[in-house]
C-alpha cells in the first residue's frame, strides 16, 4: 500500500494509541506550527514528514 504524504487523525489515533479527537488536537496543533512557518495546510490532515519528525525526530 502506498502512503499518502499526509497523515490523517484515525491513522495518528491508531499509531499513538489515542483517541481520534486526541488526534484531530494534536493535527490542529502541529497546522498551527505549519501556518507560523508559512505553509499551506490542509484541516483533519498534516505531512507525514512533519509528523514524523515532531513524534521520531526529537522536534522541539
């Protein structure tokens, strides 16, 4: 199955053991960072690269 490049609530819900509307917070939050830095950002969705470094890559 080929990933999208974007990470949605139910797949960060299912990654992190949390409920979705954990997840749709954690989505709010991490658009919000993208807006500060001036990206374009989707609603209910984040870049997987992003998320990924937020969760794996020690972002700050």
């Amino acid at each position: 199955m080929i990933k999208s490049r974007y990470i949605t609530a139910h797949e960060i819900a299912e990654d992190c053991g949390i409920a979705k509307s954990t997840a749709y917070t954690l989505i709010r939050a991490m658009n919000a960072e993208l807006r500060e830095m001036g990206k374009i950002t989707i609603s209910g969705k984040v870049p997987r690269a992003f998320y990924e470094f937020k969760t794996y890559g020690g972002g700050q």
